[in-house]
C-alpha cells in the first residue's frame, strides 16, 4: 500500500484541509507514513497570506529535490493556497513538484495521483466548485466505536470571501464565499458530538457573514431586515444550540467586525453554549489606515460593537488580529492602533508585519514603511498586548473556572512528578495546565478549577475538591496513549488566522 505524509503551513482552514486530504487518501487505499523519509507521496499544504509563507513552501520544495532523487516514484504534492495562486506556474518553476491541486479539488488528488501512477504527466488542478461547492466532512467514529472523536473539532460553515481588504490574497485563493446547508453542518455536529466531541469551532473566511443556501434558518432574534451587514450567523448559532444539546462549546473562527450586529451580540449574551471569548480581527487602530486597507468600518464602529458584546456579556475577552506598516502608515496612526489595544483591551493579539501580495489592490500603493521601522512597530505591540494579557492571567489567580480538558499538558508529557499533567482551556480560552491529576482520567471531561498561578501565558491549576471526587480514575492498562486526542499532524507554521 502506498504510504503519505501531510505537511501543514498556515492557518486552521489548512489545518482543516489536511485532515480532510488525510481521509480522502486514507478511503483510497493509502496508509500514513511515520516519516516523510518513509512516505511514496508527500504533500505541502501551503499557506501564501503572507509572503514568509509562501518562500517556506519554495525552500521546503528545494530541500525535498534531494528526496525526490533518492526513488524515482516518489511523488511530490503542493496543495493549499500557494497551489492555487500559482497553479501550473509552480510545475514549471519547481521541477521537482508532479502534483499541485486546490483548496476544492483535494476530493480529486487520490485519481490525479492513479493517473501519474500509470505515467501521467505532472499536472496543475485548481478549480473553485462554484456550481456545487463540496464540503469535506470528517467521518467521526461511531458512539460505540474506540477511540472516541477528540474533544475538540473543526466543522466548516462557508468558504471563499467577498470581502475586498486591499491587503489580502484570500478572495484570489479561496474564491467567492460559498456557504454550506444548516442540515449538514448540524447533522456533522450532532455525529461529533455523539462520538465524544465536547467543544466544536465553526470555521470560515468570514465566519460570520454566514448564510443558509437553503433558506432554512428562522430569521433570528434581534436581526434587521434593513441592515445590509446582518446575516444568518446568528441564526446559525441558535440553531446548532437548539439542535445539539450535549455541546459543551460553539467557538467560531474568523469573524469580520461587519457582521457584529445586534443579532449577534444577543446570541452570545442568550446562548450559555457560547463561551466567553471571541476573536475580532481589527487589523489598525487608525482610521486613515481602515479605508485603505478597505475595511468597510471606523474605529469608532468596530469599539461600539465589541463594546456592546462585553457588555451583553460581562467578562467576555476580546483577542485581535494587527497589520503594522501597511502602506503610509505613520506614526501616529500607530499611536492610534497601539491606543486601541488599550482601549478595547484585547487579552490576545496575533501581530503581523505587513507583506506585498499579489492579487491584491494594496500593490498599488507603495510599501514605504522600512522593514526595521516595522519591526520595531511589532515589538512595542507585542509589549503592550502581553502587559495586558499578564496583568489579566493574574487577576485570575485564586478564581474557580471552567476547564475542557484538550490533552495531556505538551511541555512536561506523562509520566513526571505529579504523574500525567492535563491541559485544556477556560471558557475564556486562557490555557489552563492541571497539576496532580495524574490518576484521573479528565480527557473530553469540562472540570472545575483553582487557578493557582499565572505563567506567561497559561494558567497553572488544580482540581476543585468536587472535581475530583467526580472524575473518573484511569483505566488500568488502558493508559493515556489508548487515549484519543486531536490527530497529530506536523504543522509547520500556525501563523494565526
Ligand atoms: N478573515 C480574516 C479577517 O477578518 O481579516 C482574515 C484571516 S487571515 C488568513 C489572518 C490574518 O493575516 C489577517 O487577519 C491579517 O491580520 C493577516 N494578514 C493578511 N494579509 C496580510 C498581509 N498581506 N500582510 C500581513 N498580514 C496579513
């Protein structure tokens, strides 16, 4: 049987990809590999937002030649962003490349791989599914089946995006939005959620410009007929909540301030599924910068709205996304961004130096903030958002919360000390790491904690006496390597977003 290995650059859409080319290989007939070293196929999902991205992908493809060399039928795939952005380019520039295929057409890779197998010649797929967009579903394991689905998943709503932000290259590498049936993603859901799933993350460009293909969504509570940035997200939202009541958690990913209307805002402040953080890429503080980055809101607009969500929901936090040196920015629109951060408070901030990209309207403007000057741009907002964040993860010490237990804790493994040492994540995200709970068996399980201190960025706990005494004790040989959790895959470069 022919053996794969994936390799992940990018952003959990990717992360999601590669799960689903894993399982589109796998029904075909091939088996992972331990190793690349050991694979017949090997395949790079590539990420391009931002140019370092995109040269990864180029010097990995340089460095495989050598492995390509070693047997002539080994096999080479570039998939992802980058595939489709270059298409045919790609097998023209590196030689070493047989296979590039697109975001949509990964169901395609099992029969473009049998054609090269039978001597087909390197090919280029990349065609956007607009007629009947497909959306790859995961088969979770069956209820009775061992090991049971990870506690946390992945379930894509929409694709594409049709917004225009001059900065960015995803409405050219993931096409127009598309939007999947309310039906599906609950029925998804629901099988997760009866394999074991506690906590789901509802994945899209633009997560909440969602909108049912069907019409099958209720108008929700408090949404305007007249406001042209409502959608059916929160719709979305309430029917999932209502469907699926063994969810612990509905998380989303990546949302647009746009679409933070008031229907939404009174999900989250309605719906106890929804946990107490969200992530609001702002991208600048100033509003000179906004309109030309084609942002579609003001400063003003985007603090409203968060304003009005941490108010409907009292101790909500906000995390963000921030572009430093787009095109013309000065000083004091810095100033500007910097004084947002403060201002909104943001207790996690995923910063990025601007980048040229191709496609994009902001390649007419000039890149004229020097490299340094962003660097050092990046550095004083990294300063300010980990003051906020430590000042945070502080104040919690001594407080109680509400843990998903994700796995055992990756930095110290099982086995030391205190015996295995657990991780997972408030229902505000913070990361939590449980001490002495070794014993238990808390994989999937929502414990109560005390949060006995704050490390630089994570918690470090312990059980509540109530939650221990509830916790189901380790079965004996069934060790925590019987234990299922999130398939391991080598992701290479999570670059947020
Ligand atoms: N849906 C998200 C949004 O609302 O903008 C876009 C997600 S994008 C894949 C992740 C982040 O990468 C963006 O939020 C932005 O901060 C950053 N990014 C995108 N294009 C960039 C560029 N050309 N240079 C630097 N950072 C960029």
């Amino acid at each position: 049987m022919p053996r794969y290995s994936i390799t992940t650059f990018g952003c959990q859409m990717n992360v999601h990809d590669s799960e689903r080319m894993h399982d589109v290989l796998r029904c075909a007939g091939y088996t992972e590999a331990g190793s690349a070293d050991e694979a017949d196929v090997l395949v790079l999902n590539t990420c391009s937002v931002r140019e370092k991205a995109e040269q990864k992908l180029r010097s990995e493809v340089g460095r495989l030649a050598r492995w390509k060399r070693e047997r002539a039928d080994r096999v080479l795939v570039v998939a992802g962003c980058v595939a489709q952005q270059e298409g045919e380019r790609l097998l023209k520039q590196m030689r070493a490349i047989d296979v590039v295929v697109g975001p949509d057409n990964i169901p395609e890779l099992p029969g473009l791989l049998g054609d090269l197998a039978i001597g087909g010649l390197p090919i280029a797929r990349t065609v956007f599914d607009l007629d009947a967009p497909r959306f790859l579903v995961a088969s979770p394991p069956s209820p009775s089946s061992s090991p049971r689905a990870a506690p946390t998943a992945f379930v894509t709503v929409m694709k594409g995006c049709d917004e225009r932000c001059s900065f960015c290259i995803v409405p050219h590498t993931r096409g127009p939005e598309r939007y999947r049936p309310s039906d599906e993603i609950v029925a998804e859901i629901a099988a997760l959620v009866a394999a074991g799933t506690r906590e789901v993350t509802l994945l899209g460009q633009t997560v909440n410009s969602y909108r049912d293909p069907l019409g099958a969504l209720p108008r929700a509570p408090g949404a305007s007929a007249d406001d042209p940035d409502e959608s059916e997200f929160a719709a979305l939202l309430r029917r999932v909540a209502a469907d699926v009541p063994g969810l612990a958690r509905l998380r989303y990913t990546s949302p647009h301030p746009r679409h933070l209307t008031p229907s939404l805002v009174l999900a989250h402040a309605e719906l106890p599924v929804l946990p107490r953080h969200v992530h609001m890429p702002v991208q600048s503080g100033s509003d000179r910068v906004l309109r030309r980055m084609i942002r579609r809101y003001t400063r003003a607009e985007y603090v409203a709205r968060t304003r009005a969500l941490v108010e409907a929901v009292p101790g909500l936090t906000l995390s963000t996304d921030i572009i430093v040196g787009f095109p013309g920015e000065t000083e004091d629109d810095f100033a500007a961004t910097l004084s947002l951060v403060r201002e909104v408070g943001f207790k996690g901030l995923f910063g990025f130096k601007y980048s040229r990209r191709p496609h994009t309207p902001a390649l007419k403007l000039p890149d004229d903030v020097p490299e340094g000057v962003k660097g050092e741009r990046l550095a004083r907002l990294f300063e300010e958002s980990e003051a906020l964040l430590a000042a945070h993860l502080s104040a919690l010490v001594g407080t109680t919360q509400q843990v998903l237990v994700e796995g055992r804790d990756k930095e110290r493994g099982h086995g030391g000390a205190g015996g295995a040492l657990w991780s997972g994540r408030t229902g505000r995200h913070e990361i939590a790491h449980i001490d002495g709970a070794g014993e238990l068996d808390l994989l999937g399980e929502v414990v109560e904690v005390s949060i006995t201190r704050a490390n630089k960025h994570s918690l470090q706990a312990e059980l509540t006496e109530a939650a221990r005494a509830a916790a189901r004790p380790r079965q004996r040989g069934g060790g925590l390597d019987a234990r299922p959790g999130r398939r391991s895959l080598p992701v290479v470069a999570a670059e947020g977003g």
